[in-house]
C-alpha cells in the first residue's frame, strides 16, 4: 500500500468521525499545547525542534489512538519534564500531572471504538468517575510529598515511601475488586 493511499485513508477516517470523537481528538492536541507551554512557565525554556516534534507528535496521537503514538506522546511529554524543568513540587507540577492525565484519557476514549460511533453515557460516567479518582489521588500525593519534603528526610525515601504506599493501596483496592468479580472502576 502506497503512502498517498495510506493518507487518502487517514483522511476519510477523521471525515467520518463524531463530534463526540473530533472533540476527544482535539483535546489531546489541546493537552500537547498546555504541556508546551508548562515547561517554560515551570523555569525552562524549550528549542524550536523539539517543539515542533512534539507538536506532530500530538496531532499524530490525535489522527491516531488506537495506536502506540500517544504513549509514545507521554512517555516524551514526561521525558521533557524530567530534563528540562528544576523538580520542585509545586503547582506547575501539579498541572503538568493532570494534563498529562487529560491528554491520556481524551486518547483513550477516542481509541475506545470506531471513530464515528457515539460512547455509551455509561462509559463516559465510568470514566469521569476514574478521572475524578486519579484527580484526586494526584493532588493528595502531591499535598503529602510537600508535607514529607517539609520533614527533610534524608535522600527523599520518605516521599517515595509514600508514594508506593499510595500505588499499593490503590492496587489492593482494584485487586479486590476484580477477585469478587467487579469491574476494577
């Protein structure tokens, strides 16, 4: 198959899709650009190069979600955090987390079924349910790593204490929820 017909294919693919799915595309595209402009307003600045792979990185994810790209897209949106701002916790993190969790879930439910079916309200509950829990544990993970951090413990072992006590609590939670046969949320 030629690259031209590929392409033809792609763009009668995103000609059919919803509003529902031409939403959840452009909020992945949305989250690309906020990320864009957190690192530079978290203390760094970033070279025109990475933005614009980035940036085609995004619309990539969006024309595709079913695919690996937007892991791909995290996983470098992630990457760039990690290299090019100071590490503090502070509200640019704080930020930087739920974009990244927006960016996430818009590219789930667009990857969730074929781009011109509608999602269920039952689906789409379920999963502002899970939003609102990961919400939530992210700005308390965030609340107890600043009160940990305040506490000046030696080499951060505290916060990561905390943090793997978070993670497996959640795990025991989803656990046993999937061994009495419920779904994991």
């Amino acid at each position: 198959m030629s690259v031209a017909s590929e392409l033809n294919d792609l763009l009668t693919m995103l000609s059919r899709t919803s509003l529902q799915q031409r939403v959840l595309r452009a909020l992945v595209v949305l989250a690309t650009v906020g990320f864009l402009f957190l690192v530079p307003a978290a203390g760094d600045t970033l070279g025109p190069l990475v933005v614009v792979v980035v940036l085609l990185l995004g619309l990539l994810a969006a024309a595709l979600p079913d695919s690996g790209t937007p892991l791909g897209l995290v996983l470098l949106l992630v990457l760039l955090w990690v290299l090019r701002t100071p590490g503090h916790l502070d509200g640019w993190l704080l930020l930087a987390a739920l974009d990244l969790l927006a960016l996430h879930v818009a590219a789930t439910l667009a990857s969730y079924a074929p781009p011109s079916v509608l999602l269920d309200r039952q689906v789409l509950w379920l999963w502002a349910v899970r939003t609102a829990v990961m919400v939530t544990a992210t700005v308390l993970t965030l609340v107890a790593a600043e009160l940990l951090a305040g506490l000046r413990l030696h080499g951060g072992a505290g916060v990561f204490v905390a943090a793997m006590l978070v993670v497996l609590g959640w795990l025991g939670f989803v656990t046993g929820r999937v061994v009495r046969g419920a779904p994991p949320l």
